[in-house]
C-alpha cells in the first residue's frame, strides 16, 4: 500500500500567520481570546472570539483580487502559499493532474451571504455584488487555489461541520493511497465572527458568555466550563506519496499512517453520550496505521469546552483505548485558537505533526478545576516536552461526523 507523509505545512489562526509563529505562541500557552472587533456586538450575549488579528489580505494576493473574496477564502491563499513554499512542490504541466485540491470550509463565506442578505433588505436585489455566489460556496479555496498553481487533478471540498479539515485531509489520504493523485493540498478554511453565526451558536447554549473577563475561557475539560469561544481560520497540509517525496528529495515532516471516519447516528447536534462513533473513528484510524493504544504518545483532542463533548471524548477515549487512556498526555488546543469551525481540525493536524517534529506536547490552558467525568491527563496549562512518536487529531461535528487522523514519526 501506497505511503502517505506531510511535506509541506502553513495557517493563519488566531495565534499567528505562519506555522512558526502560530506554534511558538501555541507551546506557550497564548490565548488568542479578545473582544469581538469584526462586528458589532453590542446586541448580543456574547462579545468574545478568537479572531485573526491585524490580517491584511493585500500581503499575500493583489488588492483587486482580494476583494472578489470572502474572508475565508482569503485564509486559504494565504496558507496555501506557505505550505506550497514549505514544501519546495512546483506544479508543471507534466505533474499537475497527478495533485489535486481539497481545501474545505464548513460553512462557507457566511459573512458574505450575511451582508448579500442585508443588502437585499435594504436596498433590493441589483444592489448584490456578482461576486457573491464564488465568494459563499464552500469549495471556492479549492478552485481558487487550484487555480492559483495550476493544478489540474481533483479540486473539491468536503462539508461534515467541524470535521469538515480531518475529513478533508483524510479523503486526500485516500485519493493519494489508492493511486489517483501522487500530491494532495488539504485542510479547511472558516470564518464565521459575524452577527449570525455567534448568534446562532449561542442560541444553542454552546458559547462562553465570560465577556467582562475572558482571562480563563475556554477551558476544555475544566469542572467549571462555560462553552466554545468562535475561531476563524485555515489550516493546510502539503501531503505526498512516500516515494514521490523521496525522489524529490522533499523534506519529510511526518506520515499520515491512518484515518478513522464514523457516524454517531445518533442527534443532530449533540455527541453520542457514551462517545461510541468517536471511539470506533479512533479504533479506527490506529488499525490502519497500524498502531496499538500503547503507541500512542499524544492526543490532540476535540475539546471543545461544552458540557456534552468534554465528557462524551472522555468516554469515547477510554473505550477505544482501554486503560493506556489515562497514560496517554490529552490536550485540547482549542483552549488557546478558539473553535475554528471546521479549519480546527486542519490546524490541529499541522499542531499533530509539530508535536513529532520538536518533541513537546502543547498544553491545554485556562485548566483550574478537576471534572470527575474528566479524569485523563490534559497537559494543564503548560506544554510537556517528552518523545513524540504518533498522535491522534480527534475532530468531531455536528449531525455525528467523527473524524479521527493517526500520525507517525518517520
């Protein structure tokens, strides 16, 4: 069976606009929480996101251009060029059908469809900007970057909510083991700090409210949670054929060894209690990377900081790994980017793979209070330096998704 390793790595996140930068603020345990500035939300209950701070897409593509885009798509491009320059990849006419694009988004450009919308109210419907369908479809950072390098084999996206990255990479690692493609651009781009989306959220009982000190939120896995913080951002994985990067002489920074992807079947937002489709996804994922619960070194864990999903992981961890769960150092980074939506899961693999790389487990942040229905180990509040030598990413969504990604040291 064909090999799959990561060659190529780049984000825009709530902590940084680089992988380095972005990591080095991750290991620290820097939280990337702040009043909402992209919006105004004097209306609402909530007034708190992680948002992408002092973001000029005019650094990474012509003005002109970037105003035919949404804010997510602008994420992606700019990811996009720097894991294309990490990975030293040059698209030619001879190699291009042999690398193709999934660069998802969960929801797509809602601030778009959100201002279309207004637009319409008030002002009627020849008031819209044509550019309003390629900026609000999901799969726009895929065309757009496959456009972007000239890449001619398949360009789609993948919709499973806040799976919607490890689904992205994980349906690349697919297309690459079965022989299609040899080169595969994946991850997921979101931006959602706009009034509908938080509005939405909230109205779910999903979404921290600590506006007036926002020094401790979120805190996944923490006794005393009070939900989600909204992030935004894109996170994208240069992945590659074993041997193809060999002959390259790429620089090779991880395997993708596997890919677990289940159904709750079970509520349309809320977990399975006893998290049984997230167990079976990671169970899963190590039996096609071929890996025992005593191999694994780390987690990176869905953590979302609601009531629900902190415990129903929790569960789901015990039950695919049996007693090796409480050996095994847990962290939720969402802690410190905020939930991305769907490119969560994106930058989690890029944080996955970095844990191989240096060596250090990052730490969940804002952890005070032990939950006795959380009783593994969560690298509270400071990163843990210890041999990395495979990872879960866990990413679980609303209507059931579960997707879980196995990464090995190679």
């Amino acid at each position: 069976m064909r090999r799959v390793v990561v060659t190529g790595l780049g984000t825009v996140n709530p902590l940084g606009k680089s992988v380095a930068e972005s990591w080095q603020n991750c290991v620290n345990g820097v939280s990337g929480v702040a009043s909402i500035t992209l919006f105004d939300s004097k209306d609402h209950l909530v007034k708190i996101a992680c948002e992408v701070k002092d973001f000029e897409p005019g650094n990474f593509m012509k003005p002109a251009f970037a105003r035919r885009l949404d804010r997510f798509e602008h994420f992606s491009i700019a990811a996009a060029k720097e894991a294309m320059q990490s990975s030293g990849l040059v698209v030619t006419e001879a190699n291009s059908e042999r690398i193709g694009v999934i660069v998802s988004s969960s929801i797509g450009g809602m601030i778009t469809f959100e201002n279309a919308v207004l637009e319409i109210a008030q002002n009627g419907p020849r008031r819209v900007s044509p550019f309003v369908i390629p900026q609000l479809m999901p799969n726009g950072s895929s065309g757009m970057i496959s456009m972007e390098y000239g890449i001619t084999g398949p360009a789609l996206s993948v919709a499973s909510a806040c799976a919607s990255g490890s689904d992205s990479i994980g349906t690349a690692w697919r297309l690459i083991r079965s022989g299609e493609c040899d080169v595969m651009l994946a991850g997921c781009s979101d931006a959602t700090i706009c009034a509908t989306a938080v509005g939405s959220f909230d109205r779910l009982g999903a979404m921290s409210r600590e506006n007036d000190d926002y020094s401790m939120t979120p805190a996944p896995f923490d006794k005393n949670r009070t939900g989600l913080v909204m992030g935004e951002g894109c996170g994208i994985l240069v992945l590659e054929e074993y041997e193809h990067a060999r002959a390259r002489g790429a620089n090779i920074l991880a395997e993708l060894a596997g890919y677990g992807s289940t159904s709750d079947a079970f509520h349309i937002t809320a977990p399975h209690e006893e998290g049984k489709g997230a167990a079976l996804a990671v169970r899963k994922a190590m039996a096609s990377a071929g890996l025992n619960a005593e191999d694994i070194s780390y987690i990176n864990a869905h953590g979302t900081a609601t009531g629900l999903n902190d415990k129903s992981e929790t569960k789901a961890m015990k039950a695919a790994l049996g007693d090796t769960a409480y050996k095994v150092p847990i962290s939720s980074t969402k802690s410190m980017t905020g939930h991305m939506m769907g490119a969560t899961g994106a930058l989690e693999a890029i944080w996955s793979v970095l844990a191989i790389r240096e060596g250090v487990v990052p730490p969940t942040i804002h952890y005070q209070t032990p939950d006795p229905d959380c009783d593994l180990d969560y690298v509270p509040n400071t990163a843990r330096q210890l041999p990395v030598s495979a990872v879960l990413s866990n990413s679980f969504g609303f209507g059931g998704h579960n997707a879980v990604l196995a990464f090995k040291k190679i």
